[in-house]
C-alpha cells in the first residue's frame, strides 16, 4: 500500500495531539475547581441551618450565647429509684415482697422482692386511674349499662353504681379509688376505650410507657387471672407517674366523697369514704410519718396488699408497698415496719 505521510508529518501530528490532550486536561483541571469555589461559597437556597448556626456568638470574640446551646435530653430513669438487690433481711417483713423508697431523692430505703411477679388485686386500680386520667375526659358523662357490670361477682368490692347512673369519669375516679370500686372499673374502661379489652391494651401501653415492663394486665378492676401480675417496683412506678396529677392527689388525700349525679331521670346520691386503716384509725402510722393516701387489694390469690404514699418529717414524699400477706393484720403491721424505716 503507498505511503501517504512522511515521517517528518507524523511527528508533527504526535506533537500537536499531546498538546492538545495537556490543554484539555489543564481546561478540565480548572473547570473542576471554578464549580467547586462556586459550590462552597455559595449559601443553601432551602433546608436546615447550618449546625453552628445555633451556637450564635453572644458578641463578636465573645463566648458562646448560653441560651443558644441544645438542652440536654433527660434520661428515662433519671430521678426513679433503682434497686440492685434485696436489703438485709428484716423479720418484720413478713410478706412475699415489700418495698420503702424516698420518691423525692430516689433513695432505696428497704427492698424486698421488688421485681417478683406476684398478682396486685385492687391495687391494680392505680394503674386504672393512670389511663382515665391520660386517655379520659374528667367532664365525659358515663351512662352505666347492664352488660358492664356483667362479669362482676356480685360480693366483691363495688361502689354500687346500676344501669341507668350517669357519672362523669372524675364521680367514677372517686368510686374506683376510695370504695375500691370494681363495678366503677368496669364502666371506666367501657367510657374511656369502648371495652374492657381495648381498656387493657391502654393499660400495657401505659405500663410499658413508665417502665413497667414486669407487669400485665387483662382487666381493669384486679380480679385474678394468671396472666394479670405486677411487681412492688412497678407499683412504685405508677404511683410515682400518678402523683404528678393533682386530680390523683385530691382523690387519694379525700376522706369522703359525696358524688350526686342522675340516675333513670331522678337525681341519685352515693358518698363513698376511704378505708386505709391508718384513715380509719384502726392502725398508727409512726411518729413523724403522714400517710397521704394510696390503694389497698385482696383476692385468695394475691393475699392482702396495700400501697402507700406518705410525707416523712423532712418533707420528703415516700412510697411503701406490701404484697402478698396472709391476713389484714399482718398487711398493716408490715406497712407500720416499712414506714418505720422513713427517716425522721
């Protein structure tokens, strides 16, 4: 095949494309940096402000603006007593579990089975009022029908509302809380959540929601079912969340309560009073102790329980629990053993 091009001419076109490949490169080179020098210096047209943005400098070389720093985030169990075992043994502690916290400072004063599943009975009834008071309306009118009432056995504790009462939730409150009300459980679960099952998915939600995380419970009045437990720790969980609520202090602190409401178009009266035995005068709380108020429980099952808050001499709010004893008077002997423990 005849040559077309000299060797002097295909030199010449080596040259020229090298040169042309070190222009390009030398153009892109430059390019590249021109859009990044535009792309830094450039301020975002949309979306979050620069994370410095909120350390402003109070003034210029100044320090930074205190009130411009992020809070920092409170931690779940900060503040809440926590137990690492049982204290030393004390025999006057006779029930299967029992527990003495400072709820003010956190302090552990005496623990005994605090994480032990054991049934609450009524005491269950706490976390009831924790779910009314989150998820209800104290205004909202309950009108009490018959298939409320229906699974109740007709000797336990009941505040005696009928078919055909209209309360409001804050009447029922007070019906569930001092008389240890079943029936006013029952007719609280219907008004809040529509039924006694929904009612105690809230309650789990509830539980889980303040840490109760060993309890359980399938009912809102504290019937015995094998699958409905709590702990003395959770206990003191929820009546730690339910003192935050005045609602809850003013119902657990009353010695009486005259609820007047409607029933079957006629005016109805119910008075209702605590039975705390140290309310009663039956049993003596220690010198320097003042028992505010708190819920009491007893099935065959569960055995005689009682939860308490208390003020200790200093001001400070205590929270006693005793689950499990055999009978009524060993129940309030440990309590007086517990609350005995409260410094003075």
């Amino acid at each position: 095949m005849p040559r077309t091009k000299t060797a002097e001419q295909v030199k010449k076109n080596r040259r020229l494309a090298r040169i042309v490949l070190i222009l390009a490169a030398v153009l892109l080179c430059a390019g590249a940096g021109v859009l990044a020098w535009l792309f830094l210096r450039k301020e975002p047209v949309s979306g979050p402000a620069p994370m410095l943005a909120k350390y402003q400098m109070a003034e210029p070389g100044g320090e930074l603006a205190k009130e411009a720093l992020p809070e920092r985030p409170a931690l779940f169990g900060e503040g809440l007593c926590v137990v690492s075992g049982n204290s030393e043994e004390d025999p006057a502690i006779t029930a299967k579990a029992g527990i003495c916290f400072d709820r003010t400072t956190g302090q552990v004063i005496f623990s005994k089975n605090a994480y032990e599943r054991l049934y609450p009975a009524s005491i269950t009834k706490l976390m009831t009022c924790l779910v009314a008071l989150r998820h209800g309306d104290l205004s909202q009118k309950v009108t009490v029908e018959e298939y409320m009432l229906s699974d109740l056995d007709p000797d336990s504790s009941l505040c005696h509302v009928s078919p055909g009462c209209t309360l409001t939730l804050e009447q029922l409150l007070y019906g569930l809380m001092l008389p240890s009300g079943n029936d006013a459980a029952n007719v609280i679960a219907y008004g809040v959540a529509g039924s006694e099952e929904a009612f105690a998915e809230l309650m789990n939600q509830e539980a889980r929601r303040i840490g109760a995380t060993d309890s359980h419970f399938v009912n809102a009045h504290g019937l015995n079912d094998p699958e409905h437990y709590t702990t003395a720790y959770d206990i003191y969980l929820m009546l730690n969340e339910l003192m935050e609520y005045d609602t809850f202090v003013e119902i657990i602190t009353a010695p009486s309560y005259k609820a007047v409401f409607e029933q079957n178009g006629a005016e109805a009266v119910l008075e209702w009073q605590r039975g705390i035995w140290y309310f009663t005068g039956q049993a003596q709380a220690p010198e320097g102790v003042q028992p505010l108020g708190g819920k009491t429980g007893t099935t065959p099952e569960a055995g005689f329980c009682l939860s308490l808050v208390s003020l200790g001499a200093s001001g400070d709010q205590y929270v006693t629990v005793v689950l499990d004893t055999l009978g009524r008077d060993e129940l309030y002997s440990n309590m007086t053993a517990l609350l005995s423990k409260i410094p003075n």
